[in-house]
C-alpha cells in the first residue's frame, strides 16, 4: 500500500484496500471495515471474508508493523463476519468458549488434546476482558452458548457415528459379496 498525499490515506494499487492513519481505519472494498481504534486500543477483525480480503489484511498488518512501526501485540484481535462498523459481537469468543468446555469435559481425551481446549478458554476469555474493560457489552450468554454448542456437538457426534455405522455395514456387504463370488467360483471350478 502506497501512502496517497492528496488523499492522506494509505491505498493498494486497485484502490480496494485502504487505511487512514488520522482515524486508523481500514477498509476493504471500501465498506467492510476491519481495522478500527477504540479508546487509544487498536481492534483487528482477522475474518477469512474473501481471499482479497485476507490480501488485504496481510497488506495492512505489513504496514502497521513495518512502516508505522506499531506493536503488532498491543492489538486486539476479533473474528466476526460482520464488518466492524457493525459494532464489536462476543457470539465467536463466547462460542469458541463453549465449544471448548465440552469438548474438555468429554471422556477418553489425551492430555494435549485437553491442554489445547484449555488454551482456547483463556485465549477467549482474555479476548473478552479486554473489550469489556473497552465498554463493549455482550449480546449473548455464555448459558445460551453452551446451550447451542450442546446441540451442535451432539449432532456432529451422531452424524459421525451414523456415517460409521453406514461405513461398516458397506464394508460388511461387499465382504459378503465378495464371500458368494468366492463360493460361486469354487462351485464352478470343481
């Protein structure tokens, strides 16, 4: 991205991605907006939107790190569909809790798969705490999370176990084709 003096904007050379220095905004395709500061904090919305978007992404984390020479840790990270002027949603960090928490209370999981899900929760939660202490406020519970996330897992898992039974009984049945064809052939050759 190439810093516009009449302007007084950082554009890329299509004029898809652009980021303002004085409001520290960026945008691409000049609506989805995805870089905003807040409070003196920078907020970064990393969602995978498009493989143009994610260019764009890469293209700004490049120039708030090596030309605005910014701490790229002190920036606050959040993945949403929506664009940022849409305003800050918890539904992912809550969700990414959720999903976490049961998969760690399941049974029959190694000590690094449980250490990973343990990771996830203090991740998010972090995540959470800091746009709270920005003023952000939750549009959904962790309860109602939990409640979802419930429903989907158990619905992952049965579609899973389903799609194994099918599997086995597949392999089953073509063993059991495979056994007449061998006894079919006996008969004919004695």
């Amino acid at each position: 991205m190439r810093f516009r003096p009449r302007l007084k904007i950082y554009k890329s050379s299509t004029g898809n991605n652009t980021f303002n220095p004085e409001t520290f905004e960026a945008r691409s395709y000049n609506h989805w907006l995805y870089v905003m500061k807040h409070k003196g904090h920078i907020i970064f919305n990393d969602y995978n939107y498009s493989v143009t978007t994610n260019k764009h992404q890469g293209e700004t984390r490049r120039l708030m790190r090596n030309e605005l020479n910014l701490n790229m840790d002190k920036v606050i990270y959040v993945n949403q569909r929506e664009s940022l002027s849409s305003g800050i949603m918890f539904k992912p960090f809550l969700d990414a809790i959720a999903l976490a928490t049961i998969r760690l209370n399941s049974k029959g999981k190694s000590g690094d798969y449980k250490a990973s899900q343990k990771m996830i929760i203090e991740t998010n939660t972090m995540q959470i705490k800091q746009l709270k202490k920005l003023g952000f406020k939750p549009e959904t519970t962790l309860k109602e999370c939990l409640e979802r996330q419930q429903k989907n897992e158990t619905y992952r898992l049965e579609r899973a176990r389903l799609k194994s039974q099918a599997a086995r009984a597949k392999k089953q049945a073509l063993l059991t084709q495979y056994k007449d064809v061998m006894k079919s052939t006996d008969a004919v050759t004695i």
